[in-house]
C-alpha cells in the first residue's frame, strides 16, 4: 500500500514538472535601452496584444511574459515626442533586444 501511494505521489509530481516546463516556455521578452521618463509601447502584429512600460532611472527595460509573435516597439519620449519603431520577432523561452536607434541605423547603412 505505501509503495502504490509512493509511486502516485512521483507521478503527481513529475506530471506538474512537465506542465510548469510547457507554460515558460510559451512566452519571451523584449529587453532594451532608453531614457529614464520614456514609454515603450509594445504591439503584437497578429493579435493586437498591447503592453507598455515606463523607463525607470538605470535606463534599462524588460517587457515579460508576450506570447511569441511579430512585435511593433514604439518609443515615446518624456515630451511626447516618438521615436521611429521597431520590429521584432518574440521566440518562446527567450529575449529580443530592441537595438538603440543609432546602431540600427548603423546596421542598415551599405
């Protein structure tokens, strides 16, 4: 009898394991730079999944748990000003940096 209770209680607990594993690996992040006061403002492409989130004083930002897809990334200075967007794609268990414009800019000179 403890033996059956013992081989139940393994099986609970390996099944709940597997389910925690499936459900962090569904979503990912975008991580960044930008001025403190800023406002990054997130959009799925497919869904319209809206996020967004304040600049704190460091600079640096990280917007959690978007399911993957095709993000637009909008900054949008203390002033209201905005800067250019930016796509990404979000994979499942990982981070996209959104480059600092300068260096995307960089990026796409011949």
């Amino acid at each position: 009898m403890k033996f059956k209770i013992l081989v139940i209680a393994l099986g609970m607990t390996v099944a709940s394991l597997s389910l925690s594993a499936n459900a962090q690996s569904t979503s990912g992040n975008i991580t960044g730079e930008a001025k403190a006061g800023d406002t990054i403002y997130v959009t799925n492409t497919g869904t319209g999944l809206k996020r967004e989130t304040k600049i704190s004083k460091d600079g640096k930002y990280q917007v959690r748990n978007l399911p993957a897809g095709t993000y637009q990334v909008v900054p949008m200075h203390a002033d209201g000003s905005f800067e250019p967007s930016q796509q990404l794609d979000v994979r499942s268990g990982s981070s996209s940096r959104v480059m600092p414009l300068s260096k995307s800019a960089e990026a796409n000179t011949p």
